[in-house]
C-alpha cells in the first residue's frame, strides 16, 4: 500500500534530498513494535521487541518475504553491521551488545561497566575503525530487573574488545549516528527531548558537547532512531513523525508518515530507499540522495 507522503516544509532546500510528489509504501504489517532496521545487501533485517525476534525482508521480483531470522533475540532493539559485515545486537533483556558469528552462535562482546550489568543496551553503530558506539537508557528495564549503573551512559567498544565510558550525563541515550566523515557524533536524550553533538577524536573519544537542536513537541513522537545521508543531513524520529535536519540543526521538514516511526534503514542497490520501522509496520520512501553507508 502506498501513500503520498504528508510533509510540512521549513525551508525548500528538502526537495534536494527528497521528491515532492513522493510515496511511503508499507511494506510489511501486523507486529507488536518495531525496531533498529539494517539492510543486509539484498535483505533487510529488523527488531520486533515484545516478541524477542529479528525478522527477514526479503524482496523478489514482485512483493516480499517474510521470515523468522533470529528468535529468541535478547528482546533486541538497535541492529548494526561490524566492518565483516558481522550481525551487532543491541539486547533489552540479554542486557548486553552481542554479535551474530559466522557459524550462527551469538557472542557478547559487552555485557558489564566495572563489575556492574548494563542497563538495556538500544541503539548501536560502527565507526570504520572498528568500534562500537552504542546508547545504554533503562528503557527495557522490566520491574523485576535492578539498574546497577548510577547513570545512563554512552560508551565505545574498541577493537581490541575494551569497553570505555565516554559520556555519563544523559538522561534517556538513544539514537546515534556519524556525520559522513566521522568527526561528529550525534546522540539524541529521548527523554529531554534534543539531539547533542559532540566532537569525536582520532582516538575514538569525544569532545565539546553541545546541544545541536531542540526536538521537543506537543504531538506525538520522540527523537529516537536517526540516519545521516552523504551530504550530512541528519533524519531524527520526533514529534509527528520524522524530522529532516541541515548539519546545522536547521529543521528543513517534517515528514509523517502513516505510523509514527521509530528508527531508520539505508537500503537498496543505490542507497536511495529509506526503510522506515514504525509500530505495527514496516516501510519504505525514495530518496534523491544515497543514504551515508556507515551511519
């Protein structure tokens, strides 16, 4: 089922990044809530979390498939691929960041800070060096599950496998992502309602944090999953839908689509095709410009 996309316009420069007359199709429906889509470079994978799965989109000449990837999945929420194109699993219930090794066992490659459990490992990404960066809020908490950590953190998984604390003063992280050269980070706090910046170094730390822009709304949506396309224009979930941002922190526009989506996929041959996880359902838009591959 397609759509013609809702869009309320800030600035004209949107229509460099997305086509006027453009459509949101649905391309698979009926799931609990779903989460952290990645492409695969013929499939797509994506989270459904109250079920405990990953699921399968596969796409044939005509329609799609769907099918059971991985189930149990440790409640997994943010998906991501390593630099051998190795499955990275953000687990709620599991508690912990784990990968999917070649021979199909699931490996944790982060599940304690100093002695202590992580929270509910969300949202996840891979710098070109290797590195993991990934959100850790208290969002998949059960009430039968104790925080351990004092803060909701931030942290770097180095390649050599060491787990390191970079930022401990967020309120609910969640989504992140690279500007297409790497230097920024950007983190969203969910529950205050913004996206931060930082500056990232050689080395993997970050630097200058600063509020790059204020997302907060009476409608429904948070800022949740983001993507960045190859020009650096940062796509943020928010209030009403999805927000395109300048890397600036100009919001060109505001797209709302038929559900309110929670988290973003570059895919396709081209990069061009925007895979959108939104509650029950799963969808897709055509860009005009490739999506950034490492975001």
């Amino acid at each position: 089922m397609s759509n013609n996309i809702r869009i309320e316009v800030h600035d004209r420069k949107v229509w460099d990044l997305i086509p006027e007359n453009g459509t949101i199709e649905r391309i698979a429906s009926g799931f609990v809530f779903t989460e952290g889509p990645v492409w695969c470079g013929d499939h797509l994978l994506f989270s459904d979390i109250p079920m405990d799965r990953i699921l399968r989109l596969r796409f044939p000449e005509e329609g799609s498939e769907l099918s059971v990837f991985l189930s149990p999945s440790g409640n997994s929420n943010g998906l991501t691929l390593d630099r051998r194109k190795r499955l990275i699993i953000c687990e709620h219930s599991g508690r912990r960041v784990s990968r999917l090794e070649e021979d199909g066992t699931v490996k944790a490659v982060a599940e304690r800070y100093r002695g202590k459990r992580l929270n509910s490992p969300n949202d996840v990404v891979v710098r070109s060096d290797g590195s993991i960066y990934f959100t850790d809020p208290p969002y998949g908490l059960t009430f039968f599950d104790r925080q351990e950590l004092p803060f909701n953190g931030v942290y770097r998984i180095t390649p050599d496998g060491e787990l390191i604390l970079l930022v401990d003063d967020f309120d609910g992280p969640n989504g992140l992502v690279f500007s297409p050269d790497e230097s920024v980070l950007y983190v969203n706090d969910t529950a205050r309602g913004h996206i931060r910046a930082f500056d990232v170094a050689p080395d993997g730390a970050l630097s200058n944090g600063r509020l790059f822009l204020d997302m907060q709304g009476v409608e429904p949506g948070v800022p949740d999953g983001m993507k960045v396309n190859q020009l650096g224009y940062v796509f943020c979930t928010g209030p009403g839908g999805f927000w395109i941002i300048s890397p600036e922190g100009q919001c060109l526009a505001r797209v709302m689509p038929p559900e309110l989506p929670a988290n973003f996929a570059w895919g396709d041959s081209d990069g061009k095709t925007l895979y959108l996880t939104a509650r029950t359902g799963v969808y897709r838009m055509r860009v005009l410009v490739p999506g950034n591959p490492v975001s």
